[in-house]
C-alpha cells in the first residue's frame, strides 16, 4: 500500500521547518510518497523546500497563482497512493504514528475505508499542546455516523471541527476519482468543508481512529487563511456556500434513509452561518490598531451583516447551542 502526503505551498518560505522530518520519514518507508504543489510562489519556498527535502519528494510548480482550490486538485490528480492524507506546510507529522494509521489501512482492506479520520494536536502560537476537539465517541477504530457528525457541525462548527480541514484524514483516491470528488475551484477559504461534506455524500466506509498521528499549528488571529487581515471580511464567507454542501449531503442522507431530524434546514444554516460570522468579526478585530482603523472596520462589520444570508442567519442564531458569546450576538443582531 502507498500513502501519498500531499502538500500545498504559497508563499511559505519562512515556515516549512516542521517538514524537515519527512526527509527521515521517506528514507525509512517506501510506502509513503511526498507529493508537493507550489501554487506560483512568489518567495523562496519552491527553492526552501528542494533544499530542506534533498530530493525525496516530487514537486510540482504552478506557473501562475491559482488558488489553494486548484492546488489541491493537483495533487488529487497527480498522486499515485491508495490514499492521500493533506499536509500543511507549516504542520507536522509523527512518523511513528502514521505507519500504525498505514496499518490499520492494509489491516482494513477487507472494509476498505473510503475515509478515515485520526486524532490530531492543536500547537497554540507559544508552543502549548491543546486538546483535540472531537466529541466522536473514540475507540482503537470505529465507524461513525456521517449524519450525526454533519449535524453537530452544522450546529455548533466551531466546537465539532472535523469538517473544518482536510489535514489528520485518510481519503481513498479511487474512491475519490470515481465519485469525482474535487475542490471547488470558486472557493479559497472554506473549501475544505465543501470538498468533505462532498466526500461524505459518496462514503460508505468512514471511520474513526484514535490515533495522533498531526500536529497543526494553529495561526494567530487574522493570519489565517480561513480569516486573513489582507482582505475583507466579506471575501471570508466562503461558510455560506460551503454551508450549502453541507445542508444538501445531510438532507441526501435523510431522503435516501427515509429517516427524520430534530432541525429544519433554516435552523441548521441560521447556527453554522451566524456562528461562523460572529468568529470571522473576533478574529478581523486584530487588525484593529488604532481610531482610523476602528471606524474602517465598522463599516466592513456593516458590509458584512448586510448580506442577505447573514442577516436572515442572526436573527435565529442561538449561541447557546453553539457555544458562542452572548454579549457578541447581541452586538451583532
């Protein structure tokens, strides 16, 4: 069996230390490939990256940007293992721990995981090491129930985040290819739950397995590219469309299974849409430096809240359920 880990740069220069440690990785497996998209760097990275892996990765070079969409179609197109498992290029991985995810993989041919889900660590900016946050019910490896767990992202997505990132998954790619599972091109933030809540639609086979086998450092407010201080607000509401993707594998599987929900889809989409713009407006505030900068921001708040499906989302949005902030809703509303 071949995994391939696959990774997308832009502009990454001055943070690919963390990958240092797939050079020992490659050179002890054969059964691991390093797949890497440079999506038209304007930086060193292409030349960082070919001097820290000494050549045990392929690395493919997009002439112009085109997206973290298009980049990871390229690798989805280009790979050549049974599975790939996505990699941020400022995150690391444990080598230990993913040949025991490997082994379970071979060890699961006779149920042949469409997607498999591991554990991960959350690395906080000063180096602290957070508890994941899952509420899947954890075992050696365990299937889980894609209607539960798309609902409990749809109500409370900034606790349940398995859907947020592609990173600390296992995806089947002839499953993948035959399904045509591919990232939305018109996205470049959120595409992530778009390209999972698709993969869901599709999987008949996806598991859990308790396994750390990631480490995701987490970026520091308003550097992110789910909320980046260089662009608007507006153009982070890549939730709304991704939430759409999300609504519509839910409702196949409650069609196809004839079975019934406690939430109407109006209720689902008021909690991941007001949820998901009351996050955006706390993590832009680290642009806030000064008077100037304070009037400019609340009139993209403003721009913000006046698009239809925000307003329509806040005015039944229920923090409580999703564990946000009562004195911000009520800022917001």
């Amino acid at each position: 069996m071949l995994v391939t880990v696959g990774i997308t740069l832009y502009n990454k220069a001055n943070q690919l230390e963390g990958l240092g440690s797939l050079v020992d990785l490659c050179q002890l497996r054969d059964n691991v490939e390093v797949l890497i998209v440079d999506d038209g760097s304007t930086d060193e990275s292409v030349i960082q990256i070919k001097s820290l892996l000494r050549g045990i990765a392929q690395i493919i070079v997009h002439d112009c940007n085109q997206g973290v969409s298009a980049a990871k179609n390229t690798l989805l197109e280009s790979a050549k293992g049974d599975y790939i498992t996505f990699v941020d290029a400022d995150d690391h991985i444990d080598g230990e721990m993913l040949d025991k995810v490997i082994n379970e993989l071979e060890v699961g041919d006779e149920v042949l995981y469409d997607l498999l889900l591991t554990r991960y660590r959350v690395i906080s900016s000063n180096g602290l090491d957070i508890t994941s946050p899952t509420d899947c019910k954890m075992g050696s490896t365990s299937k889980i129930s894609r209607l539960d767990m798309l609902e409990n992202y749809l109500l409370r997505p900034n606790k349940d985040t398995h859907l947020v990132r592609c990173f600390a998954k296992f995806f089947r790619l002839k499953f993948l290819r035959n399904n045509r599972c591919l990232f939305n091109t018109g996205l470049n933030n959120f595409e992530d739950v778009d390209f999972v809540a698709k993969v869901m639609g599709f999987a008949e086979q996806v598991w859990m397995s308790d396994i750390y086998f990631y480490s995701h450092h987490a970026k520091s407010l308003g550097t992110s590219e789910t909320c980046n201080n260089s662009r608007s607000l507006v153009s982070h509401t890549g939730y709304i469309e991704a939430a759409e993707s999300v609504l519509r594998t839910r409702n196949k599987f409650i069609n196809d299974l004839k079975l019934n929900s406690l939430y109407s889809d109006d209720e689902l989409r008021s909690q991941i849409i007001g949820a998901y713009s009351c996050i955006t407006v706390v993590q832009g505030c680290a642009r806030v430096h000064h008077l100037g900068a304070l009037l400019n921001y609340g009139r993209e708040v403003e721009n913000l809240m006046s698009l239809p499906e925000v307003k329509d989302a806040m005015k039944n949005y229920d923090y409580c359920k999703a564990g946000g902030s009562q004195l911000l809703t009520f800022l917001m509303k």
